[in-house]
C-alpha cells in the first residue's frame, strides 16, 4: 500500500506535525510520498521520504517587511484560495497512491476532496481544533464526513468533532515513546546546576510564561540554587539576558538521538502551554510532552488548569504543575518538580507505557496495510 502524505509543512521542518508524521512513516518510508505546501521560497530539508513541494500562490520573501508580507499572506489564503487548490490537485495527479493522508491544516487542506480523487482511501489526521488552523469550518465538516479514517490528537478533540460534525469513529494517533527511549532516572539528588529544557517553536503568545519562568528562577538562585536554560530551535529572548541563571541557545535539529540525549540530562523538563485560544489548550496535546514523558527528568506543566494536556499530566501524576502566571506559585513547582523527581518520572514513564507506545501507535496507524 502507497500513501500520498499531505500537509502544509515540509515532513522536514521543525515543528510537532511533521514529527509526528515522520515517527509515524518510520520504517515504511518507501511506501510514502509527501506532498507539501510552502508559502515562502526556500530550500526545504532532505530525508529518506520523496518530498514534493507545491508553491502557493503568491509566494512570500525573506525581505519582505511586515506589513507587505501580511498583505502577501491574506491574498494568498483568501483570494488565491482556488489557484493554489489546483496546484496542488495535478501535482496529487501525478503520484501513485492509494491512501490520501491529509493533515487538517490550513487554507488548502480540502484541495484533494474532488471526484479526481474519490477512488482513493481518505484518511484525515486532526492535530488541532479548527478553529486554530485557519480551516473553515465548511471544510473541516467535509473533511471529517468524508474520511475513510479520522485520526485525532486527543479524546478531547475528536468528542468534541463528534458533536459538532456528527458522530463519526476515530482513532487516536499521535506522537509516542519507542520502549529504548524511556529512560529512568539515576537514584539520588540531582546535581546542580539544574538544568531547564525547552525545545520547539516559540510563538509570542509563550513569552509571559517564559517572564515568570525567568523571574522565578532568578529569585530561586538568589536564594542559592543554581540554574542552567537550554533553549532548542528558539529565537534569542532579550528578558532571558543579564540574570543570575546561564541560558544557552541550540540550533534546529531533526536528530532524534541527539534530541534524546539533551532530554536524558535535563532535570526539568519545561512545557508551556499559552492561556490565550481556548479552542487550542482545550483539544490539542503537545508533541513535546510525549517527547518528555521518556525523559529521566520531572515535566514542569506550566499553563491553563483545564487544557488536555494538563487534565493528563495531573490524573496520572506524572509532572508538578503550575496553572497561573504567578511567581510565586510557579517557584512551588519548580521545587516540587526537583524534590518529587523520582516519583513523577515513574508516573510518567507509566504513562508513555500505558498510552505513548510509539510502537502500538504505529501499528493502529497502518492496521489497514
């Protein structure tokens, strides 16, 4: 079996959705091709899945200035809708499959619901609510209607879709933990400094929970603990500099082994979910904290108290959670989070067991094969 893989990301850019896919297809990338749509000229990464890049229509560039680029970027999503859409549809013409994978994502993620494709499977995967995804909601019902397979992030989301595009099966499929990636902590205190890790996109709406981390981790080392930042694939955070922790930026990187060993020697293990867009903290779980939950270090949930992410982290007991943007509360879980190390590294290795499988995912993922 043959699937054609189709998002608006390249599988080898930076960010949650392609990681997923890329675990997913691991072992079986002979029998994928992605195709992807790129709204800015560039030279995406390689890997060991053939890759197409489709072109929307019209292209951004890296001179542009903000204000042109917004321009650039509301014609091509509202207006060039239909030109991109037939882009995409003759370079799908032109690659053998039987299974059409789409990621519910984007402008053009219904490009391939035409009677030129209706003799193929449809399986769609939902990262994401749409109302977070710049899909309308027209074509998010169809896409769910008409799905042979629908593949959602979280119980939370596909319930939620359930009820308002009507009550259709799913199965969850996200990213997950292979067994030799679990790592259990060594016995004993870990040693200072304690080193806090981030890795992934930063958007602007993180930022203040960032402020607070910084603030409380000054106010911790002035009271004589000892802090080292790790930040991977971010941009450099002004607020970050001149304070009594050392911060330390890391490039991009799409090295799985080298990701894990960053993971293995973290003692904290940072995972920020923004208070802004309930639509997206209610419904998604965060590629990063299945990432984590393998890690030998305590998960520090700092974000709303009523998104998924938390409600599964805080039944399972398997991180210290924060859920205000105060200080003060969060240095209290910071300190939970290193003193109950061992027992929430437990809880979450159980979790990834019990739930992350990245094996049994796989299997769901191509039962049908």
């Amino acid at each position: 079996m043959k699937i054609l893989s189709f998002h608006p990301f390249s599988l080898y850019a930076n960010g949650g959705g392609s990681r997923i896919l890329r675990r997913l297809y691991q072992g079986r990338e002979a029998q994928v091709t992605s195709l992807a749509v790129e709204g800015i000229s560039n030279t995406p990464n390689k890997g060991p899945i053939k890759e197409r890049i489709v072109y929307a229509m019209p292209l951004t560039r890296k001179w542009m200035r903000w204000h042109l680029r917004t321009w650039i970027i509301f014609l091509r999503e509202k207006k060039f809708v239909e030109i991109t859409n037939r882009r995409i549809r003759r370079a799908a013409a032109q690659i053998p499959c039987d299974v059409i994978h789409v990621v519910h994502h984007g402008p053009f993620a219904d490009a391939l619901c035409t009677d030129e494709f209706a003799g193929k499977e449809l399986w769609v995967s939902f990262h994401d609510h749409f109302n977070t995804t710049k899909c309308t909601f027209s074509s998010s019902a169809e896409l769910w209607n008409r799905a042979d397979r629908r593949l959602v992030i979280s119980d939370e989301l596909g319930k939620n879709y359930q009820q308002v595009f009507g009550n259709k099966p799913y199965d969850l499929i996200t990213d997950g933990v292979y067994t030799d990636e679990i790592t259990y902590p060594a016995e004993g205190e870990a040693a200072q400094p304690f080193e806090v890790y981030f890795a992934g996109l930063l958007h602007i709406a993180y930022l203040p929970l960032f402020e607070v981390l910084a603030d409380a981790l000054d106010k911790l080392s002035a009271d004589g603990l000892s802090f080292k930042v790790i930040l991977r694939a971010t941009q450099k955070l002004p607020f970050l500099s001149n304070r009594l922790f050392k911060t330390e930026y890391r490039g991009i990187t799409l090295v799985d082994e080298e990701l894990k060993a960053e993971l293995n020697n973290a003692d904290i293990l940072y995972l920020p979910i923004k208070f802004t867009q309930p639509d997206f903290y209610l419904y998604s779980l965060s590629t990063k904290m299945v990432g984590y939950l393998g890690a030998p270090g305590s998960i520090l949930y700092h974000g709303p108290a009523d998104s998924a992410a938390c409600n599964l982290l805080q039944n399972a007991s398997a991180a210290a959670c924060c859920v205000t943007l105060n200080v003060d509360e969060l240095i209290i879980s910071i300190l939970d989070a290193i003193k109950n190390r061992q027992k929430f590294s437990a809880e979450a290795k159980s979790l990834a067991q019990n739930k992350f499988d990245m094996l049994a995912i796989q299997n769901k993922f191509w039962q049908l094969t």
